[in-house]
C-alpha cells in the first residue's frame, strides 16, 4: 500500500514500484471508477485487446463487418434525414 498527493492540477504519481508491477507505459489509459464513499478505482484498459476480442467474437458469430457498417451508417443516415424533415 502506498499513500501519494494530489498535486495542484489534480494529478497523483502512481508509485513505480506499481507502475513496474503493472507494466504500465506513458499513454497507457486506466478507468477511473468512483465505488462508493471515498473509494477509487483505477484499472488499467488494453484498447487493442479490447478491438482484438471484439473481432474474434465477431468473426465467430459468422458477421459481415461491411455491412454491419453500411447498415448503421444508413440508419444513421435515415434518422438525421427525419430529424431535418420534421425541423422544416
């Protein structure tokens, strides 16, 4: 367990031993999760992990990724078309 300071600007130095621990890098994002009481959160996100499973389960589940795409980008395309008709 370590104690740090919140500086000025609201910033805290996560200890090195921890950064170490957990491997984090400059430009590593972590979520910051309010719990409960006085309680805080931080854990660290692998974005590209993230893309990579999101793939796979997309890839398993036999998905076109095109044309999901073309079908939102449509969808969004309809809805904005009403929101302009209705406007006028």
């Amino acid at each position: 367990m370590e104690i740090v300071v919140i500086d000025k600007k609201g910033r805290i130095v996560i200890p090195s031993r921890v950064r170490k621990k957990l491997n984090l890098k400059d430009e590593d994002r972590l979520l910051v999760l309010d719990i409960k009481d006085d309680i805080l959160v931080l854990k660290k996100i692998d974005a590209e992990k993230i893309l990579k499973d999101i793939a796979k389960d997309i890839a398993k589940a036999g998905l076109d990724l095109e044309e999901l795409t073309r079908e939102v980008e449509e969808e969004a395309n309809r809805i904005a078309k009403e929101k302009i008709s209705t406007r006028h």
